[in-house]
C-alpha cells in the first residue's frame, strides 16, 4: 500500500489543503522529529505531513534532525516522500515563484548527522546514490505539473549548503561552475538517508530568490517571502493533483 508523507520547508508549515485525520507523536532512536506526524487525506488518498522546521519554522537548516525525520516516516508507513525546498536559482531561466524538480544533488553541507550507519554499524554499509532521487516520483511530479500547466523545470542539480546564512556571490559563482542550476539548505542528507531507508523520495524545488550576484543588489527577505507564498500556492496545488496519482 503506498503512502505519501510530504516534507514541508520555509514557507510550508501547515499543509491547508489536507483533511486532518489525526496526529502522531513519533519517538525514534535518533530522538524527536521536527514536529508531530500529521495523517490525513489529499484528494481523497492518504498522506502525512512534517514540517522539516517544526510548526513555527524554528530549527535552522543544520540544526534539523533529519535521521529522526526521515526514521519517524518510514516507520509510520510511508512509502514515498515528497519535499518541498525554497531555493535560490543560480540559472537566470529560473524565475522567482517558479518551480523546479531535481534530478542530481550536490553536498556542500558539513557536520550534520548523514547516516543511519554508524560506527556501530557492523558490516561497513554503503548506499548507492548513482540518481540520488526516485525517477519514478520525479516523473509523477512532472506529469502532473504539465496537466496543471505550472511553469516547473524538468532538470536540474541542486547545491546542498549549510546555512542560515545565505552564500556569497564567489560561493554562487563556484556552484555555477560545479555544475548546479539550484541552491538551498536542506536537500541533504534528507535525500541521502531516505535513499539508505528504500523510500521513494523526490523534490518539488520553489525557487525563492535569484541567487547571490544574479540579481541587482541583496537578497531581500519581504521579496523572498513574496515568492514563496505564490510559489506553495502551486505546490499545494500540484499536491492535489499527484498524491492521488501515487496510489
């Protein structure tokens, strides 16, 4: 049976278009998730939401717990995963408010917990992460974006960084060089550890704001928060439209 948890980021705290079921408090050998499990229904099929930030987007993007996230998701069943991540675009073709589904991931990220196997771990496990996201999700997300006529980039490679802090223009001019069209702040090791789980896990990418050096001036918090709310508008919208599809 297949159920669908979705991952929200900044600007997706609260899922609006999901009929609340119940809620599950989740413990895990990793400790707590961000928040509690939300169950219930979209578009008449079962799903369950954990805002990556908590309820009121107050863990930073290092200080997530994403062994506790992503341990608590398969443990209460869910089979596939969709997240949702605000990024910056480093590729003018990008807009802000637009979305993008990536197909390679790039770690930039330091220091976070990444793995499920440990020192403690005994044989020595390694994951492969050859197409770090599942095909199969990333191509349900594209065709139902295409029904929906949202405006979605088929192909791209996203930057992981550390933050909060947002990069400098050398950093954005670096990744462009590395080869990534995206960057955000919480890709991995969420990709990594649900690749190390079985989930099937793909990303719905907002972009946010044009990165640094790509747009006149600094990055601006009120202009970010502007294309986000325009941005999850679709992805709840898009959300409707696949989550029954995944069935």
């Amino acid at each position: 049976m297949t159920l669908v948890a979705i991952i929200g980021g900044s600007g997706l705290t609260a899922l609006k278009n999901l009929e609340i079921t119940r809620r599950e408090v989740m413990r895990t050998p990793y400790g707590e998730p961000s928040a509690p499990l939300i169950h219930g229904r979209i578009g008449g099929q079962s799903a369950v939401f954990l805002p990556r930030h908590g309820h009121g987007h107050t863990i930073p993007p290092h200080a997530v717990n994403y062994r506790a996230n992503i341990w608590a998701l398969k443990e209460t069943g869910a089979t596939h995963v969709i997240a949702v991540n605000a990024v910056g675009a480093i590729i003018p073709v990008l807009a802000s408010g637009s979305l993008a589904f990536p197909d390679q991931i790039i770690d930039y990220t330091y220091g976070r917990e990444h793995t499920f196997f440990g020192n403690d771990q005994k044989p020595v496990t390694h994951t492969d992460f050859t197409f770090p996201y599942c095909e199969e999700l990333r191509q349900a997300l594209i065709e139902a974006a295409r029904e929906g006529g949202f405006e979605a980039a088929e192909h791209a490679t996203y930057a992981a960084t550390q933050g909060p802090r947002f990069e400098t223009i050398a950093e954005i001019n670096r990744l462009e060089r590395d080869g990534a069209h995206i960057v955000g702040m919480t890709g991995m090791p969420e990709a990594g550890l649900a690749r190390e789980l079985a989930l099937c896990y793909a990303s719905i990418a907002v972009v946010a704001n044009p990165a640094a050096g790509r747009a006149a001036g600094i990055i601006s918090l009120r202009e970010i928060e502007q294309a986000l709310d325009a941005g999850m508008g679709k992805v709840r919208a898009l959300l409707e439209r696949v989550v029954p599809m995944l069935r």
